[in-house]
C-alpha cells in the first residue's frame, strides 16, 4: 500500500503460547463459538451482552437479536437507535 499501512489480513490468526499462527476459518468460528459457550456454561446467559448498531441495516439488527435471545439464550442486547 502506498499510506504506509500495512496490508490488511486475509485469514485468521489464532494465539497459541504468545503468538499468532494462520488459521482456517472453521477452526477460528469454533475456537470463538467454543469460548462464548464455556462462559455461558460457567456463568449462565445472562453474561453475554450484544450492542448493536443503528446505522446497519434492519435486517442485521434483526439478526443479531435473534441471536442473542435464541442461541445464546439472554435478552441483553441493546441499541443505539435512541440517539
């Protein structure tokens, strides 16, 4: 890139002993859905939270909701549609 920057990532990285390694993206989904699970298990639903936001479009917002109260299993999902 031209600004410096460095190029963006184009695939997962998973930390293992203090460093990143390349992962697929099944493995990476499952490593983040085994992790939301344990603490669900450990604390109950009530410790996860979703904030959403209004400027995505409705449909999304419908999905993320429908996430949190269906899968998860919490009502704790909140908006800035308010503002």
């Amino acid at each position: 890139m031209n600004n410096g920057m460095k190029e963006r990532l184009k695939t997962p990285l998973i930390r293992e002993n203090g460093k990143h390694r390349p992962a697929t993206w099944d493995e990476a989904l499952g490593r983040v859905a085994a992790g939301f699970r344990a603490q669900v298990e450990k604390h109950g639903p009530r410790t996860f939270g979703m904030f959403s936001c209004s400027k995505t479009t409705n449909e999304l917002n419908y999905v993320a909701q429908k996430f949190v109260r269906s899968v998860i299993g919490t009502n704790n999902i909140d908006s800035c549609n308010r503002t």
